[in-house]
C-alpha cells in the first residue's frame, strides 16, 4: 500500500470514530429525553388518577345526596295521594250527613263558620 492509501485508511478510520462517538452521545440525550418523558408522564398520571378517586368520591356523595331527595319527594308524593285520599273521604262522609262541604271564604269576624 502506498503513503497515500495508508493515510485514507487512518482517516476513514478516525472519522467512523467520530461519527460513532456523536452516535452514542445523541443516542445518550434521546435516551435521557425519552426517559425524562415517561418519568414526568407517570407522575401526572399518578396525578391524575389521585384526582380521579376524589371525584369519584365527590360524585357517589352528590348521587347519594340526589337519591335521598327523590326517596323524601316520593314520600311527600305518597303522603300528598294519602291527604287527598282522606279529604275526599271526608267529603264524601259529610255529603252523606247532608253537611256542605265549601265554605265561604271569610275574612270578618262577623262571620261564624
């Protein structure tokens, strides 16, 4: 080989040296990025499901909340259907004596009920 070759060979062998080395040290940042990446990922995620429970647990106290009003609005519902029940009970029983069942709206004290 001449002078020539020998100083081709030294430096195509110096430069796949250098691009080697900025290989890995890239390789190393993106490496490092990514996994600096999923680091902070995993942490919001934790984050985020740590949130997640407390509403969950905020919405099973409004939904409990909700099914009490409607169990004490069908209760009023049922005592309302129970009242109209006995008034018109009433009614009927007072017809039955012959009494009338209106009165006057009144607001003297001259008039007696």
């Amino acid at each position: 080989m001449s002078a020539l070759g020998t100083l081709a060979v030294g430096a195509v062998s110096e430069i796949w040296k250098a691009v080697a080395v900025t290989l890995a040290a890239v390789l190393l940042v993106v490496g490092s990025s990514t996994g600096t990446g999923w680091w902070q990922a995993a942490g919001d995620c934790a984050a985020a499901r740590a949130a997640l429970m407390q509403e969950q647990g905020v919405s099973a106290a409004l939904r409990a909340s909700i099914s009490e009003q409607n169990r004490a609005i069908d209760g009023m519902a049922k005592a309302t259907l129970v009242a109209q029940e006995r008034g018109a009970a009433a009614q009927a029983a007072a017809a039955a004596k012959g009494k009338s069942t209106t009165r006057p709206c009144c607001r003297s004290l001259a008039c007696v009920p």
